[in-house]
C-alpha cells in the first residue's frame, strides 16, 4: 500500500518563510512548558488563544494547548528558548486564525473504544509522528483540514519534520489530452 503521508526534513528557514508569507501557525503545548500561556497571552486574543473554551479555557489554562500566529518572532521565540522540548507542532495554512482554532477544537476529544472520551494530544510532536501514518485518506484529510502541512522539530538535528498528504505532491507532468466530438 502506498503511503499516505510523505515526511520530509526542512530547516528553520522553511519555517521563516512561511511565517513571513503569513501563512505559519503553530500550536504550543501549556502542559509541560508555563512561558506557553504567557506568550499567547502576550499576543492578544486574535494571534494567541487556548483552543479549550468555556470553563475548560479557565479550569485547563496553565496545562493547555494554544494556537499562536506563528510570526518571526514566534519562531525566534521557539527556536531559542523551546527548541529541544516537545512544545508543541507547526501547521501551514491559507485560513485565518478563528477557522484553524475551529478546525484543531475538533480534535481535543476523540472517542474511546469503551465509547468514553479521551483528550487527543495531537499536538505533541511525538504523537503526531505516530498518529499520520496510521491514519486513511479520509481521515487525513480530515485532520488536515485546511492545513496544507504540519511541521515538528527534531531536537538532535536542529531540522524539521515536514508532514503533507502524498497526494498533494507534485505530480509528474502529464501531457495533456483533449477529447472531441467528430
């Protein structure tokens, strides 16, 4: 079976040229790391927010997930002071920040097989290296949305991890064929 995830490496200097175009976002995993909270805070409600609402936004604000507008110096930020920690994931996107906190809101509770509720922390780099290849193409695209990739940094490289839906690589140029009526 081909597979249906292509990973590759990048640097921080993909990462800094999406941020640049706007189209960077990155969400920061509160649980382990405190300067998370502050930093969305920091940023104002329209670049920066926890993706729980309701009193989960207040009762899970120190230990929650925040999506941030990934902008120059939010990759400064994380290159220099969360690098080598698990802090969280990048995601690429042509979408504003209320359709991406929507779209990754989806995504915090999934179904257990004893048809319970378990939090999905899909935002850990290393679940969401394990989580894509298990994954159909239905459920990839899903989970994609209106991410074109999500990226995650390798600690011992200093590289990134790019993560697309294979069938969104470039194609082998076809020669085109036009069909007529006689």
């Amino acid at each position: 079976m081909a597979e249906l995830v292509t990973m590759t490496t990048g640097s921080v200097l993909d990462l800094r040229r999406e941020s640049a175009a706007g189209r960077l976002y990155a969400v920061l995993d509160g649980c382990d790391e405190p300067r998370v909270r502050a930093k969305a805070a920091e940023l104002g409600a329209d670049r920066g927010a926890s993706l729980y609402r309701g009193a989960a936004e207040a009762d899970l604000a120190a230990i929650a997930p925040y999506l941030v507008v990934a902008l120059p110096g939010i990759v400064d930020w994380l290159t220099a002071t969360l690098w080598s920690a698990p802090w969280g994931i990048f995601a690429v996107a042509d979408a504003d920040f209320d359709t991406m906190r929507t779209h990754f809101r989806r995504f915090l509770l999934i179904d257990a097989p004893d048809g319970g509720k378990w939090y999905f922390r899909f935002y850990d780099p290393r679940v969401l290296a394990r989580f894509l290849p298990t994954c159909d193409a239905a459920q990839l695209t899903e989970f994609f949305g209106p991410a074109a990739s999500f990226a995650w940094t390798d600690p011992e490289t200093y590289g990134i991890t790019l993560a697309r839906q294979a069938w969104f690589d470039a194609a082998p140029a076809r020669p085109r064929v036009t069909l007529r009526r006689a």
